[in-house]
C-alpha cells in the first residue's frame, strides 16, 4: 500500500495539478503581514535583564545566550544566542489506506516566517504547550487520534532533532498513524499520495520542514512485497530500494558505530547558558540581536498580521539568516551499490555532540575563496554538472521560528573518478545503514533527513 | 572464536583455579587503608563556597549539587550530590586469538573503594585526565594498542552510559580489539577465556564493573558459524543463543520504539547545578555530604594508602552508600523463546531521559512495607525460588568513585503463570531485540548491561 502511494498520482480526491493550484490559492487568499518591531513593543513577551526573551507564560520557546567550548573546528570558545524550547511536540501524519493505496492528510498551513505564506505540513503539528493549551486556544485538529493511536496502528514513532546550531538540544516526536475510521476533511487539509508530496517536494518551497523530517523515517523497502508491481519506478527509484536492502556495503556498522565512537570520545562540546547582553561580536540592542559582522543570523522582533477567514495577530521574535545555506548528498555506487557520502558534524545545540549530516552543509555567504577556507567537497557540488543533480530544490526551514530561511537541497551523482577515500569525519553508507541509524534518535541531522525525504522513485 | 572462548576452561595459561588463587592471592599481597578525613585535609582537592569539591588541576571529577524536575515518579522535584565527570575514558580489553581460541587479556586491579582490594578488570580503564597524563605518572599499560587500533581489529567499539543516579551523564568508550602481535605479559596481567571470565562473574565481587559492561556489548550469537561445535553448552545456554538470533518476537522492535518515543516525550527531565550548601534534606559538613534521613548515599573523603610492591597514597571523595540494592531481571519463556522483562526507568543523571533497566532496580533499605511502597515485580523475584535463579552473585560498582558498594543481580526464570500484560513502563524484549538497542548510545543502563554480561553458556 505505500509502494502504491509511491507511485500513483491518480488521486481519486486530488489530482497533483488541483493541489498545486491548492497551494497557489491559498497563498492569495490569505494575506500575512510582518512588521518588525523593537523586543519591548512584542504583546506577551519580555527581555530578562541578562537579554535573553521569554514569552510572559514561560512557556513556548526562549531565545537565549550560550557559551560554547570545544576543541571541535578552528574557533575553540564562542558565545551565540539559540532557541531553547525544552518541549517535544508532535509532528504527525494521519494517513489511510483506501482501494490498497495509503493516502497522507496534509495541511495547508501558514507560517509566519515562510518566503511564501502557505507550505505543505503535516496533519498535526503542535508543541506541548499547544497540545495543553496554554492559550486559551482550542485543541489542534486531529490531536485526538494521535493520542489515542494504538501500538497497531502506529507505522513510525521516533523522537528526532532539529537544527544544532539554532536550537538547543530540540527534539520533535515524529509520527506516522493508520486509521481505518472515516475522518472529517476540514477546509485546510487534503488527502495527498506520497508520490504527489515527493513531486510537490521537487518544486521550492512548498512541503515544509516538518513533513519532510516525518517522511524521511518511513523505510520503503520495508513494505515492499510480492504483490507490489514497481512498474512505473525508474531506474534510480530501483537502485535506491537494492541500497535501502542491501548487506553489499563499503563499511560495516560496526566500523560506523566505531568510528562514530571515537569522534565522539575524541570531541568535547560544553555549552553553558551566558547573558545576551555578554556575547563578544554580537549587538544586543532594543531593535535586534545581530553580529557586529553581519554574519550568519540575527534575532528580530515582529508583529504578525494574518488575514484570513478571519484575522489573528500576535508577536514574536524570529531568527533571520544573512546567508544562504546549502545542504548537500554526494552518493557514488561502489560495486554496483548507491552509498551516500555522510559526514559526522558538531554543531553546538546537538543532543550529542555529532550528528549524521550531508555531504556539505554550509551558509554559502561565509565561505571563504581559498581552498583551505572551504568546506570539503564543497566545491565539488558547487560545480556539479546538470546531470549529475538528481535533486536540486530550495526548500525552507520551520517557518514559524525562522524568517525567509531556505537552503538549496541537493543530491549530487559522483563521478567515476571520484576518490573512494575519504577526511576522517567522513563515511560511505548505503541507504539501509542510514534507515538503520535513522531509527534511532539523535544520529541523522535534520538536513540530512530532508534530503533523505527528497528521494524519488518515480 | 569466541564461541571456543565461551566453552573453554582448559587455558594452557592459567586453569580457572589458578585464576582464582591469583586473585585471592593478590588479595592477601596488598594491603589497601582506607581513612576517613576532612575534606579540608583532602591533598589536591578543594571545596568551592557553594560547597561543591573539585581537584585542584579541575580535571578528573568532581562532587556538586544538581536540582532535578521532573513529572516522573512521586517526587517532582529534589536536589542531591552527583559526580560530574565530564570525560570520556576507555574501557578496553585486549584479546587475541590463541589456537583458534579467543584469550582476553584481564588485569588485576586494586581500587580503593573495593569491598575486597583486587577484582579482575578490563586491560585497559584510563579517563582522559589519566591517559593524557594530567598525572606526572607514565602512560597507562597497553595504552598504545587501543590507541592505534586499525578498524579491522575493533571487536566492538561503543559509548555506554554509568550510574544514571550517581553520575551527571557519565559515559564511557568501551572497546574490545584483537591483536596479532605477540604481547608483553605485565604482572598484573593474566589471559583468561570467556568462560573463565564468566565463571568468576558467579563469584561475589571478583569481576569489576567495568569488565561487565565492556562484555555485555559482545553479542555472542554474531560469532556463531557453522564450525562451531556447541557440545558442552548448556540446554539454557543454547536457548539463550535462539533468543539472540530470532525473529519471533513478542512485541516488534517499531513497537519499542514507539513506548520508548511516547515515554520520553511523555517525561520531563530538567537538571541544573545547585549549590552543595543548599541541598533541602541533605547536610553539608567537612566530614560528610550526607542525608538528613541516613537514606540513599553519603559523600565521604578518604585518605588511601595502597602498599604492594610500593606504596601510593592520595586522598579523594567517594560515595558510600546507605542501603543495600538489588538489580534483577524477570526472563520468561514466550513461545518457547526467552524474553527479557524490560524497564525504561528515569535517573536524574541519564542522558537521555530513560534507558531500559532490569525489571527490578532498586536500594532494598527504601523498599516500604506495603504494597504500593514497593517497585513493581520487587517481591516476585525477592520471593523466587531456588530453582528460579539462574544468576545470583553480589557485583560490585566501581571502586574508583564508590565505596564498598555491592548489588545483588539476578536473574529470575519466571513461573508459567506469570502475567504477559505488563504496566506502562514495562515491556518484553528477546536478546536480540536488547543487543539491537545495546550497540547505540544510551539505550541499555548499566545495571541491565552487568546482568546481560552475567549470562552463562555452560
């Protein structure tokens, strides 16, 4: 039944043209305003004295200042400020299977923060200060069935970070349901294939962060079975699922697990909470909290306007960035098997110090010109050929805490010559050793797992 | 290999007599005094003003206060003594292959916190501060070989956690490799089989804790081939190895996650450092850090004075506990294959939230009299019969931090009648399903990981 969402767009409830149109026409009917105003003039929140805000509740989220030591990279010591949100809230996909073939109900929903106002979501997407309504706010739609789900009915169910090096150790239970009832279709949502989300995924900005994160962990070769017919798969779709099942790998696990062991022994990483108002090369003023080199992000105030049916406001702050990023998957076949190029990278907010990460993941903008300034293997994917892309799209970052953020996604086709050894911080795994890391939590970064999600078989 | 290890006693090196005459012996040789002092008398070490107690380099560990939180248990919020070691150390044991027999180079070792002075202990137990030479002592015995490891002579490779109760997020790299080289044989040295090293485990306190963990992570059943002769491995040793190697599993491992997913996100766990001097329930003297109600565990410093060959003498903290504690796991055949009754259980210093304990994991002295007083299953395996306990042995927990601490581990063949439905945070598990969880970090605590390692094949 998934490997039939995979690859049918004949959606008896939406045709792929009608939900693109979908989102288009949401995107005109509603109308978002952002106006940035000074920290003081944000309803609901306040400055501590150290600088660092908080919403009026205590709940929600925080921006505050870490100090970050580590004998990681060439900058030992640091201080930034980060968006600590100690709660796990849900990212759920409801899903149904109907005449054999499993349909997801997505959500348009509105994100502050988004380039666009309008993103593909997932059916639920709530933290727990929504889910326990600290507003005085109606429960989110669906809550129910994802609360109630039975072990039976549960097809994914793991707890998975979000940006290191923005957020404080954040973690987000990601969740796929089934359910046999009839479901009521509220006006925002839509009952979607996952062949139709992975071709809405190929177009920029339009599935979000958080249904490509949910997606990433859904392991296709597990559901294949005799009676699945792959015609209608192409011949990439075909060699993702042999190296999704494969045991022909380049490494062990054990060799994995190995080398993961001794970055990790090898590698401190201290972070300890420091004042915003004391971070050597950042301005903490009334208006923003910026580097003084206008480099990597900065903090901003707004007040959000959304017209609609009917129109809310409130205000909050946003992290904006001031480059723009790349993230990146060499994969090569070795011995006639698809291996990704992963890299093992610290970025101060990790739960554990590494994650798994792609190939290159970098702000463009704070790459230097010379060789030594430059991340490995970036400008091999810089400068790839249009054939070797086999996935090329922006896709944005969670909208509701960032504003106009998006990273070129890429998956890049090494050539022959490609060098099979590799820098000390990186692996060759097949796609099954991904899945197998993947299941667990805190190994695959999030854009990794985005990227992972850009896999298409069609 | 290992599966010869694991049969063998006939070691052409010492016979499992010898090893225990060894032992006992070096026992007697050395003679370990062990003082009570101030901690104002404590060489090298100082109390901060908040009453915390470090060494004077700030290196190897140190005792401070942490503020729990949590929604876990009956009480929300508390405040205790914990070990800050924020380090990774090896623990490492050096193996070779002999005749086709796997031999494991193991030390005697004497650590001042023994309830006996000498137990057997992995080739190689160095913090960084110890192999990096904080000390102006020498480089630690065989340093070099775990140092130097190639991938292809790394048995086994993997961060695992310490004392969750007793350790702020201690972790350690434990390691097994295999060497060709011919090896110089230390005095303090002798080559033991599995099998041997097994049998000692069934003696009170003669195998450490740091040999136990490193020998739970080796899934023995990977090592089985075809070449292998079982004779000589008994009828539970054999059931144990089907355990291992099955697929017919009672609940499925996307089921586990999914309980372990809903439960950390279902549990907060908040620890932020405190003040020693402001401990509600607990007082702070310059003889003691101990609790109003004797309960739990005290901190003392100690003057240690070792007389061997030579003489050593320093002084550091240790922890001594108040009670008595007992780690048991219930086993029962499901289907004709052995499940483990696994418990995910919160401690304030876990890294991550919960990792799954023994059925039964607890300080007896706490133990209440009543029934809602007492942890779940407590007097099923306190109550056991004879014929139940297939493991019984008093373990010790490390000498180097704790003082004459000893946990009564157990292994209890549940009756037929035992119930299949389970509370909440309980669940069964196959071997395999365990070792699954056991090769990534912070899964297995270290209580279930010494009981794993206890399991006999003979």
């Amino acid at each position: 039944m998934i490997i039939r969402s995979l690859l049918t767009d004949e959606n008896p409830f939406n045709s792929s043209e009608e939900l693109k149109e979908w989102i288009l026409q949401r995107n005109k009917d509603v109308e978002v305003r952002i106006e940035r105003i000074q920290f003081s003039d944000m309803k609901m929140w306040h400055k501590d004295p150290d600088g660092s805000l908080h919403h009026d509740t205590g709940r929600f989220f925080s921006i505050q200042g870490i100090d970050v030591a580590t004998d990681y990279g060439n900058i030992s010591n640091w201080r930034q400020p980060i968006i600590n949100q100690p709660e796990v809230g849900y990212l759920g996909i409801l899903t149904k299977e109907i005449d054999g073939i499993l349909y997801c109900l997505m959500q348009a929903k509105i994100e502050p923060g988004n380039i666009n106002s309008v993103q593909i979501s997932p059916t639920l997407q709530a933290t727990k200060s929504n889910y326990s309504r600290v507003h005085t706010g109606k429960a989110p739609r669906y809550l129910e069935y994802f609360v109630n789900a039975k072990p039976e009915n549960i097809i994914l169910d793991q707890l998975q970070s979000e940006q290191g090096a923005r957020f404080l150790r954040k973690r987000n239970r990601n969740i796929i349901i089934k359910v046999t009832e009839n479901i009521e279709l509220h006006p925002d949502f839509r009952w979607m294939t996952l062949r139709q989300i992975k071709e809405l995924m190929h177009c920029d900005n339009l599935v979000n962060m958080d249904t490509r994160t949910v997606l990433s962990g859904l392991k296709i070769s597990d559901y294949m079975t005799p009676l699945d017919s792959l015609n209608g798969m192409s011949k990439f779709g075909k060699e993702m699922l042999l190296s999704s099942t494969t045991n022909h790998e380049y490494k062990s696990t054990i060799d994995h697990l190995s080398w993961l062991t001794n970055l990790k022994s090898k590698y401190d990483l201290r972070t300890t909470t420091c004042a915003v108002n004391n971070m050597p090369g950042w301005n903490s003023t009334d208006f923003e909290i910026a580097r003084e080199d206008g480099k990597y992000f900065k903090i901003i105030g707004v007040n959000v306007t959304i017209s609609n049916r009917e129109v809310a406001t409130w205000c909050q702050p946003l992290v904006q960035p001031m480059q723009d990023g790349l993230c990146a998957f060499i994969v090569k076949k070795i011995d006639g098997i698809y291996h990704f190029l992963i890299q093992a990278k610290l970025e101060c907010g990790n739960f554990d110090i590494l994650e798994l990460a792609p190939t290159v993941q970098c702000l463009t903008g704070a790459v230097g010109k010379e060789a030594h300034e430059k991340p490995d293997f970036y400008d091999y994917v810089v400068n790839a050929s249009k054939e070797q892309l086999i996935v090329d799209a922006l896709q944005s970052e969670e909208g509701g805490r960032f504003y106009h953020e998006q990273n070129r996604n890429l998956i890049v086709e090494a050539d022959e010559s490609f060098p099979l050894n590799l820098p000390p911080r990186f692996t060759w795994m097949t796609l099954s050793q991904i899945y197998e890391f993947l299941r667990f939590n805190n190994y695959l970064n999030i854009q990794a797992r985005s990227l992972i999600s850009a896999i298409k078989f069609v």
